[in-house]
C-alpha cells in the first residue's frame, strides 16, 4: 500500500513590481514506491515561504489571491 504525502519539489524567487523578493515553494501529492522512488500525482499547491498561498497564473507570474499582488519568477 502506498503512503501518499505532499511534498516539496521545487523552489524559486518571485519578485513584485515594487521589486520585492519572495520565496516560493511548489508541493505536489504523491507516494514513494517501494524502490523509494518519488511518484507524483495530482496539481501542484503553490504558497510563500511564510505559508501565504500562491496561485499560479502561467509559468513566470503568480498571484497572491489575498492581497490581489502579481509576482513574476526571477530570471
């Protein structure tokens, strides 16, 4: 039987148009097989390094829904 979990599996800066840097992290549902091996399943939960969820607009601009701010991925 599987033991499904969320999981970090990626990082990355955001910055706002004041220019002000964020840190996001990328979770995903999934289980470890018996190899160990990392299986993911289902969408991705985005949120700041303080919890803040994030929504993802497209691949380089987020949305912070409660205080209606745009971020964008740094290059």
């Amino acid at each position: 039987m599987e033991n499904r979990k969320t999981r970090q599996v990626n990082e990355f800066k955001l910055v706002d148009a004041h220019g002000k840097e964020y840190t996001a992290f990328e979770y995903q549902e999934g289980a470890e097989n018996p190899s160990l091996k990392w299986i993911k399943a289902g969408q991705s939960l985005f949120s700041l390094s303080d919890g803040t969820a994030v929504d993802k607009l497209d691949g380089n601009t987020f949305k912070i829904p409660l205080i209606n701010r745009v971020l964008h991925r740094q290059p």
